[in-house]
C-alpha cells in the first residue's frame, strides 16, 4: 500500500518508519523544510532507541519518503493519518488548529478513487466528523474518502515495541471498506483488534490515559498518606496490588506524572466532560495530586538542605527519551531558583533541551554526574535513568558537602541507604536522618 502520515513526531515518524518497514511506500509530510531535510538524512529529531537504525533502514531501501508537498502524496496514498499535535490551550482544551488547517489542506488532492483519512492524533470526542466534514468541503466531487479513527497508544522510550506489540489495535470507523484497509495495513502487528464506531475510538484514548494517570495520581495520595503516618508506600502498594483485581503495575509513586500525553491529556477530558454536562470529579482531583506531588517534593528539598547548592540527575519526564515536556524537573528547578538556590544538574540525553529553558546562566549542565555532585548539600535525582541505580554512592560521598539525597523516583532500596551515611529522602518511604 501506499500511505501518507502528515506529521513526524513521536507516533508520526515512528508508525510511518514501522508501516514503511512492513514494506509499504510511506510519505511523510513536515511543514518546516530544515526539519524534512534532517529526516531525510537520517536524522529523526528526537531520542527514542532503535528509531534512527529503522529510519536509515528504510531511507536506503527508498520505502520512506519525507517532504513539504501535498499533492503527490496524497493523491498516491489508499490512507492518510493525521499524526500531528494537539497541545493544551489556555483554558485546558485540545488545540485543533493544526488537525483542521492539515484536513482542509490535504482534501484537494485525493485521488478519484478510495482513501481512507485516518486520524491518530488525540482528539476530543466529535472531532473526526468536523475532520470529515472538512475534507467533504474540499475534496474533489470524484474522490470517495472514508474517515477513521486509529488512536496510538506507544510510550516514548519504548515507542518502536509498543507499536509492533500493542495490547489493542482500536480503529473506530463508520466504512466497512475503510476498517478492511485498516486491518491489512496492521495485519503484521500484535495485538486484540478492537473495531467500533468514532465516538468510542476517540474516547478510549483519553479513558486509558485518564486511568493511567488516576493510577499514579492514587499511588501519589496513598505516599502523602504513609509519609504522615510513617507508613512505607512500597510496601504498601505492594501488598494492595497482590490482589489480582488491583495489580501493581503503573502504581509506582514519584515526583509526579509529565510528558506530552497525561498532562495534557487530563486536561482535555476534564474539559470534555464539562462540555457534555458531566462534572469530571475524578479527573480534577488527579490533576490536583499531580501538582501536589511535584509541590511536597520541593519543600521537602527545601526544609531539609542544609545549603542552597545542589545537584539534580535526570531531567526527562521519565528514562530513555529526551523529552521534557511537563517534566517535573522544569517545575522543581523553576521553584529552588527562586528560592536562591544554585543548581548543577545532568541528564544523559536532555540536557540540551532544558537548556532552551534555564540557559547556562540559570542553571550549570554537566556530562558527568560525579563532576555535578562536587561540593553540593544535597543531590536530587528525578528521573530513574538505569545508570544512576548501580552509581558508586562511595564515589559520590566522597565529592559531595553534605550527605543528603533526596530521590523523586525510589530508585534506591530503603534498607540499604539506612547504613549509607546519607540522609535519604525519598517518597512515601520514612526519612533516614544521617547528619
Ligand atoms: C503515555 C501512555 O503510557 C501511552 O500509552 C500514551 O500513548 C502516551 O502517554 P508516555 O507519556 O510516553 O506514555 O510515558 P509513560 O511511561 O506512560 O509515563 C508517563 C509519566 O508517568 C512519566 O512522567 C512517568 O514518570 C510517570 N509514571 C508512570 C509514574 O509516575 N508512575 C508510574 O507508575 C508510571
């Protein structure tokens, strides 16, 4: 088959290099020219593992092809995704500014045949028969086009397995003839098929994010609840999530959920139920716990530091990728600057997109993080990337002033850090007073 995925972000260009490695004929529409230049050399604009080897794999075998321009594409193309982003407004709504310009902008060049427009960005319920509604404005009298909804569920960091081993393939579509093509394009992918109409689709997406996030937003309460009570979360959560009907996955609490979806995505649901008369109760107090998360942690850090240098590892809304949209680091590191304090941080990959936020006379980067813990009173780890759980904490006595960590992630075993020689605090688990 032939398709076109308008947008390269994390579920454009990751679907686009997947269905093009799957041996189909893959355009990908961009709208800034040095950005499609980049991609066409290989370049994939973002950290996620694996997606740079399958980009070059697939730009050699000449399956993928990136560009500007509409009108071959897709009028070459049996489905067009949409893949493009639908950020927070002010107010907490999706903006589809960008979903409504790229459907106006694509219905003039539909062949006279069959194709399927098919949208995988996150859009509030209704949104796919405005979608519809537009391309029915523009296309040419002779082109039949069908509209689906084909919402993505990858991870970032995991966002190449997630999409070959989905736990469900949802396309929500009116067209029979439409959901036909669907099936074929994702035969070779694991994963229940769920086939409904676009109402549902649309609201799966946000009803798995809104319990997801409502699970770590729960495991959050119950930490504020055991540090309080000198109770130990871990312990806790584990024992609640034995019971097979709770389970202890996606429960691990922290210094509060970020990244592009759960922040966001909370938001517009919220937003969407007040619009269908629904007080979204649930919704708001997640929201509410997240904030709280991030907030607890940094006065934590600050009635406990002895002075205002410190050091923070890990920057990223969660390991492995270097996105730190709504990363709780961007909050904390915005909240002990103004405080006073002087802030030496590292992370292994997205340092320089934090730099586009607190430049180097804000905050001092460093590409090592011994060489960050020099001299400092208290380190701070927010992000639980692999190399910071095995770290010689020898090593990082020996450089730091005072022996204080405060971890945001739970990375280290509690018992173990009681005989460390750091005070260690950490979330929903006793604080350890060394000094
Ligand atoms: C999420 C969904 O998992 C994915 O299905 C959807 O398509 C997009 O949004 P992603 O944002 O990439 O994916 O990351 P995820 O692994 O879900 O983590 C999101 C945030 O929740 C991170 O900040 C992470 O640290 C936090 N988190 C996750 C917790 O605090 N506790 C947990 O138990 C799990």
């Amino acid at each position: 088959m032939t398709i076109t995925v308008i947008g390269h972000g994390y579920v454009g260009l990751v679907s686009a290099c997947v269905f093009a490695d799957f041996g189909n004929n893959v355009y990908v529409i961009g709208h800034t020219s040095q950005k499609i230049e980049k991609l066409r050399n290989g370049d994939p604009l973002i950290y996620e593992p694996g997606l740079k080897e399958l980009l070059e794999k697939n730009l050699l075998a000449k399956r993928i092809l990136f560009t500007t321009e509409y009108e071959k594409a897709i009028s070459s193309s049996d489905i067009v995704f949409i893949a493009v982003g639908t950020p927070s407004k002010a107010n907490g709504d999706a903006d589809l500014g960008t979903v409504f310009q790229v459907a106006e902008k694509l219905a003039p060049h539909l062949k006279k045949g069959f194709t399927v427009v098919s949208c995988k960005s996150t859009v509030p319920v209704g949104t796919n028969r405005k979608i519809e509604g537009i391309i029915n404005q523009y296309k040419p009298k002779n082109a039949e086009v069908a509209i689906a909804s084909c919402p993505e569920f990858l991870r970032e960091g995991t966002a190449i397995y997630d999409t070959l081993n989905a736990d469900r393939v949802v396309i929500g579509s009116d067209s029979h003839k439409a959901i036909n093509f669907l099936l074929k394009l994702h035969k070779p992918m694991n994963g229940k098929r769920v086939i409904t109409n676009l109402a549902s689709a649309e609201l799966i997406k946000y009803a798995s994010n809104a319990v997801l996030a409502t699970k770590i937003s729960f495991a959050n309460l119950i930490s504020f609840y055991c540090e309080k009570a000198g109770a130990d979360v871990e312990n806790v959560l584990d024992a609640v999530g034995m019971d097979k009907r709770i389970g202890r996955i996606f429960m691990d609490p922290g210094v509060g959920y970020g990244g592009a979806c759960f922040p966001k995505d909370v938001k517009a649901i919220i937003n969407i139920g007040k619009n269908l008369g629904i007080d979204p109760l649930l919704f708001d107090a997640v929201e509410k716990i997240n904030y709280e998360a991030k907030l607890n942690f940094a006065v934590k850090i600050m009635a406990n530091t002895k002075t205002k240098k410190v050091a923070i590892w890990g920057l990223s809304f969660k390991p492995n990728t270097d996105d730190i949209r709504e990363a709780p680091s961007l909050f904390i590191i915005g909240k002990l600057l103004d405080m006073g304090f002087k802030i030496n941080v590292y992370d292994p990959v997205a340092e320089s997109n934090v730099k586009k936020v607190f430049d180097e006379t804000k905050i001092k980067y460093f590409t090592d993080p011994y060489k960050a813990v020099d001299e400092v009173s208290a380190l701070i780890i927010l992000t639980e990337w692999n190399e910071f759980k095995q770290i010689d904490l020898e090593e990082v006595k020996k450089r730091m002033k005072d022996l204080i960590i405060f971890d945001g992630r739970n990375i280290y075993d509690h018992e173990m850090m009681k005989s460390s020689g750091f005070s260690y605090y950490s979330i929903g688990r006793p604080p350890i007073k060394n000094i």
